[in-house]
C-alpha cells in the first residue's frame, strides 16, 4: 500500500497545474434547478387535482369530473361521458407534465432571482399559479380548444372560480415546496 502511495504522490507531484475540483459546480447549478423544479411542479399538479377531487366529492360531484372537462381539448363533448381508463390516464400525463414544465421554469426562476427569500417565494407562486390560469384558459384554451373540437369546453364548464383556485393552490405548492428544491452541496465533516 505503502508503494502506491509513494507513486500517486510522484505522479500527482508531476502534473503541471493543480486540477480544479470538479464539485460542487461553481456559480448557478442550471441542472439541478430544472430536475428539482420539474418534481416540485409534480408534487404542485397533484396538490391542485387533489383539490379539484376533494371539492367535487364534497359538493357530491364525478370525482374525475375535471378531467372529463379537462380531456375535451381531446376529445370534445364525448369525454363527459367517456368511461375509458386510458382516456384519463391521459389527461392526467398531459396535466402532470404541464405542471412539471411550469414548475421547472418558476424554479428556476425564483432561485436565480431570488434565492433564499422564502415569503417571497410563496407569493411569487400565488401569482404565477394566477397567470398560468390567466394563459391558458384565456389565451391558449379559448383558441386552441374551437380549433381542434368547436367549441371551448373547458371554459364552458370549469367555473372561474374553481380554475383560479386550483391554480392558486399549484403556486402556492410551488412556492412552500421551494426550500426542499434548493441546492446544498455535500460538504465533508472536518476532522479534529
């Protein structure tokens, strides 16, 4: 053992410029932000569909109700009354995969502008949660949906208000789950 010591120490006495440790990476870790954010916008879209559940079991309505009115971007008027399993495992991707893009992007975003600012966070996510409803009922789904199955659905049968809400409730999510997202390098314990 001895040996190879003395040789990794000859070879390392050898190198010209000392290698630059290659962890943790210098400045804003991009990659790390996007993987977490892209979870965080997961755990967000469960936490809005779970409301939209809760809600409608409450006022004693189809459970899956939003995303009957969710998948007539897909279907149109037939998805109210579809029973097909695959058909909401669909709408459910579609929905978990916006909200995890969503969220990947408003990680991101808060972390590099302002990282740290817990309060703040969970207010920016409030109001990103609004603007993504405003965007996409109002200017994406208002368009898009009369295009593809003649008319907006989603519009037609999703109270404003329980969009709005269920979009405040993603950002929210998003801003309180901002502390488990950040990125905190493994630093060894230092001997005595």
């Amino acid at each position: 053992m001895e040996e190879h010591r003395a040789a990794l120490v000859a070879l390392e006495s050898q190198l010209q410029v000392p290698a630059a440790p290659s962890w943790p990476p210098v400045g804003f870790y991009l990659t790390f932000y996007i993987v977490a954010g892209t979870t965080i916008g997961i755990l967000g879209s469960v936490a809005s569909f779970a409301l939209n559940v809760i809600g409608s079991l409450l006022v004693k309505q189809d459970p899956l109700y939003v995303l009957r009115v969710y998948g007539t971007i897909f279907l149109g008027e037939t998805a109210l009354t579809t029973e097909d399993l695959n058909f909401f495992m669909l709408v459910a991707v579609v929905h978990f995969s916006v909200g995890a893009c969503a969220g990947a992007v408003f990680h991101v975003l808060v972390n590099r502008f302002f990282p740290d600012q817990g309060l703040l966070q969970i207010v920016l996510g409030g109001v990103y949660g609004l603007l993504m409803w405003v965007v996409n009922f109002y200017l994406i789904i208002s368009w898009l949906q009369p295009l593809l199955v003649g008319r907006p659905f989603i519009l037609e049968l999703m109270p404003f208000w329980v969009a709005a809400l269920t979009h405040i409730v993603y950002g929210l999510t998003l801003g309180l789950l901002q502390p488990l997202g950040r990125f905190v390098p493994y630093q060894p314990a230092v001997s005595r």
